[in-house]
C-alpha cells in the first residue's frame, strides 16, 4: 500500500478513528496490528521475514541483556547481526555476487551455471534491517534496555509510516513512546496533517513531474543530445528531494497525528555550502546511522592513524552506503564519489577555513551561493551514478556526452517544465525563507485562521493542478 | 595529573583538532557550540587525548560522552587507574 494510493486513503483515516476511539492501554496493539495489515498487503509472504527479523532480534538482545560474559556477550550480538543480514545479503546480493563469481570464472575459462534469485526485493527490508541492527548494537554498549515485551519490538520494526523507506528509527526514541500515553492531541494532528499536506505536494507536484522529464531523457538517452542529458542530471537531486523528502515528511506527519514523534529526515539540503554540510541535511535518518553503528566503530579502530584513517573510514562508510542503495558497481561509484569529496574537504578544512578568514568570506553571499551551486553540482554529478542510468559505463558516456556535444536547445516538454518549474519555485521559495528568515512569513502556522486555511487550500489546489496522480512509486522503495 | 591539568591539555588538543585558537573548555562545552567539532574531527581529537595521556578507550565509552565535563572525568578515571 503506497502513500499516495487509494487504498491509503481510505486505511489512515480509518486507523485513525479506531485508534482513537480505543482505550490508551490498547492503543499500541491495534497499531501492531494495522502495521502487519498495512505490510501483508504488499505480499503476505514478505510479513514472515520481517516478523523472523523481529523474532531474531528479540531473542538475541534479550540474550545479550541477561548475559554477564564479554565475550558471550559479543558472540550472542555478531550471530544476531549475522541472522539478520541474512535476508537482506540474499535478497540484495546474491545476483550480484553470483554474477561477479561467474565473470571471474568465466575469464579463467570455467563456464558454471550459477544459481539465479528472480525474487523481488522485500519492501522496506533495508529499513528495518538497519533499525533491527541498531537496536541490537545498542543493547550490546548498554545504551538502552532489551524490551521483554515482543509486541514492542514487532510494532518497532513494523510501525507503517516507516516501515516502507523509513525514516530508520532508533529503539531508543520509539520505544518508550509505544509504551507511554499515546493521546489524542488536537495540536498534534494538526502539525501531522501540515507536513503529510506538504509531503504530498513535494511528491505529487514536484517529484512525480520531474520524473517524466527525467525518464523520457534517461531512458531514451541516445536520442537526446548533451544539453538535455545535462538538464535531466540537474534535476535528479530535486526529484530525489522531492520523493523522499515528501515520503519522509508523510511518514513523519503520520506518525505525529497518532501522536508519535519520529526523527526527520532533511533539513533544507541545498542551502548546504559545503557536502559535508549537505550530508547533515540530506537523508539524516540514514547518515545518523551509519555514522553510529559503521564510520564510528571503523575510525575507532584506524584512530592511529590520524587523518588518514578518518578517510579510509570516510570512504568505507560510503562504499557501504552505496552498497546499501543498490547491489550494483554504479552505487558502489555513487558512495566512492561521496567518500572522496568529504575526504578533499576534511584535508582542507585547516586551510580552508584560514583562507576564509583572511578574506572574511564566511558570511558573504556570492560565496555561499558558490559554495551551494558547487555542492549541488557535485551531488548531481554522484547521483548520476546513483540514478536511473544503470551501469557505470553508461553514466560515462552520458556525462561525456553533457561535455562534448554541441550546444542545442534541449528537449522541450512545455507543460512538464513549466509546471515542474513552478512546483520547485514553491519548495525553493518555502526552504528559503526557513533557512534565512525563519517566523518572518507564517503560512501554516499563522494565527489568523483564513490565511491559515487559505493556505492550505492553495497547497491543496495545487497538488490537484500540478501533481501527477498516476500511481508513481516512491523512489526509495526499490532500496 | 589533576583535574587542571588535564583541562589545559585538552584544551591544546581542542585548539589545534578544531582550528580554534579562541576555544575554552568548559563542563557543559558540547559538539554543537564549536564550529569543526563534528563526527569526523571528533574520533581525531580522541586519538590524540589518548597519545597525549597515554591512555586507551574502549569505543563503548565514546558513544557515552556528552560533553567536555564527562570526557574530563573519563581521562581524570584512565589516568588513575594506569
């Protein structure tokens, strides 16, 4: 069941009212409950993973919590890390390894026929795979308590408005809000319905319009000259925002009606002036993550070597992040482009920040919008492997393409651009006055009622007049 | 090494990591008001706390340090204890 489908439509409200009109101590279980319905609808057989995930991870931290050994300890944590990866290297990996292992073999001239897995890959397994494994390596270092309670643990690791393409949740910030008061907040359901309302927009009008231009262009690439490939590229990061930055704010504004905080996912990205800046704004739930349970255990481990092991670990946190996104070499480019980049930044920073100083540019507006054009451009640059063009020779040649064709008007397709267009000139305007001048023009927020309605039935027109309601996927559904 | 001591140390170390000649520790100094201090530069300047004291850290007690104040006490319990 997608966000923006009927069948959503109808399944919130109505877990809504019920939830609602439950007692308290009941609350959570109907929402266990709607969270296995919501995922069984996709396909049953995937809810038997994800509850064997749920089951793994019970077991094991419970085990870890009642254990005194060290080295019990960490033996229970690695095996349930191992289980719970399981599903995910089959589902994700597999071909791919299987396909690297018959390519070596085949340049040894052996010619084995190896196994092929023509599964789908689960909905959401990524997700709650890293939530599981947070939880469990947070258990280990004693920075939260094993839940005796399964339910907890299964609502968790089910909770509907994440379990698709998170935000990855922590243990840490759920559990003790299934296990509180979950009441009704007149303040909170507005503040939800806010962000689904704009989460809609950032997908329906602003994500769902690009993809056409973008998809006519990236996959009819050959018939397109440079100027429109280059286009088609620029744009990518904006589709990218607009879809999971609208998924994520659905989710979040979900959550936040049933009064449930959960973690945000973006915070304004393009305004980054530099990526290491970018990547605390750019999909926070994820990169929070890793930092945590990868960059942080791999640079404890290289610390002696200084600098230099803070790129190593850069850089493998990366590869893995591209790994994560896809089981493919374009991805593991992706995540190596991103590694590289923040490790320039981190060798530079020392002079780079003299250099500033000495010029005071820090606070200068042509620079920071230097340094925002430069970011976005290296991140379009990254996401052109991360994207719609699949393999890595074919990213090459189309970034070879931007640069040695001639110049010519791109492909036009007016009411796809213009209305595009319009839809990003909202968000920019929206993010901008948020970065720069926060409070200073209240929308939603505002006390006068009318503008407050009005506003919210000009969001709403303009979903209808710009958005696209053909039943697109979310972008992040395929990772 | 007492408490001082090991304060204007760190506070080298804190200069120098965090390219901040201006820094000046305080208990409650977290990540969010020094302007390098972030996840990269962090695991640097625990590396050199732990050249400079000659001490080792176990990774599980990072993930418990919250400000400058618990990291004092942690260096003040290593340094003890050798």
């Amino acid at each position: 069941m997608v966000f923006t489908s009927f069948n959503f439509l109808v399944f919130f409200p109505t877990v809504l009212v019920v939830y609602f009109l439950l007692p308290q101590k009941f609350r959570w279980i109907f929402l266990l409950a709607a969270s296995y319905y919501f995922y069984i609808n996709i396909k049953p057989v995937y809810a038997v993973l994800l509850a064997a995930v749920t089951l793994t991870t019970y077991i094991f931290t419970n085990l870890i919590a009642k254990t005194k050994s060290d080295g019990k300890r960490r033996a229970y944590m690695v095996t349930s890390v191992i289980l719970t990866l399981l599903p995910l290297f089959f589902f994700k990996y597999f071909n791919f390894v299987n396909e690297g292992i018959y390519s070596l073999l085949n340049l040894v001239g052996l010619h084995l026929q190896l196994p092929h897995i023509s599964m789908l890959l689960p909905v959401g397994i990524s997700f709650y795979t890293f939530m599981a494994l947070g939880y469990t390596i947070d258990v280990y270092n004693e920075e939260i308590d094993a839940e005796k309670n399964i339910g907890v643990v299964a609502l968790f690791l089910s909770f509907f408005p994440v379990v698709m393409s998170g935000p990855i949740e922590r243990a840490g910030n759920m559990f003790h809000q299934f296990k509180g008061k979950l009441e009704f907040s007149a303040e909170k359901v507005v503040q939800g319905l806010q962000l689904m309302l704009w989460g809609y927009f950032m997908k329906l009008a602003l994500a769902d319009r690009l993809s056409i231009y973008i998809d006519a262009v990236f996959k009819n690439a050959d018939q397109h000259v440079g100027s429109s490939l280059l286009l088609a590229t620029l744009m990518q990061p904006i589709r990218v925002y607009g879809d999971l930055g609208g998924y994520s704010l659905i989710a979040i504004g979900c959550a936040r009606v049933m009064g449930i905080n959960v973690i945000p996912n973006f915070n304004r990205p393009f305004f980054a002036t530099t990526m290491s800046e970018f990547w605390r704004r750019w999909h926070i739930s994820l990169i929070k993550w890793l930092t945590d349970y990868v960059y942080t255990p791999l640079s404890f481990g290289f610390r002696k070597y200084g600098m230099w092991g803070i790129v190593i670990s850069l850089n493998l946190t990366f590869i893995i992040s591209g790994a994560w996104h896809g089981a493919a070499f374009n991805f593991l480019v992706w995540g190596f482009i991103q590694g590289v980049a923040l490790s320039v930044e981190m060798l530079t920073r020392k002079s780079k920040d003299a250099f500033e100083a000495r010029f005071n540019l820090a606070k200068k507006w042509w620079y920071m919008l230097f340094g925002c054009a430069f970011t976005y451009l290296l991140f379009a640059l990254s996401l052109s492997f991360g994207g719609d063009a699949a393999t890595v020779p074919e990213v090459l040649k189309i970034l070879g393409r931007i640069v040695t064709d001639p110049i010519q008007m791109p492909y036009k397709d007016g009411d796809t651009m213009l209305y595009g267009f319009l839809a990003f000139a909202i968000v920019f305007i929206k993010d901008f006055m948020e970065e720069f001048y926060p409070g200073r023009v209240l929308l939603f927020n505002n006390k006068n009622n009318t503008v407050r309605w009005l506003a919210y039935y000009c969001v709403l027109f303009l979903i209808f007049y710009l958005g696209i309601f053909s039943g697109e996927q979310f972008v992040y559904f395929q990772f | 090494m007492d408490r001082a001591l090991i304060t204007e140390k760190l506070t080298t170390i804190f200069r120098s990591v965090f390219n901040d000649q201006a820094i000046v520790l305080r208990d409650d100094l977290t990540a969010n008001d020094v302007a390098n201090w972030d996840s990269l530069s962090h695991m640097l300047m625990i590396g050199e706390a732990e050249k400079e004291f000659s001490v080792k850290f176990k990774l599980k007690e990072l993930g418990k340090l919250e400000d400058v104040k618990s990291l004092i006490d942690l260096l003040e319990q290593k340094i003890q204890s050798k």
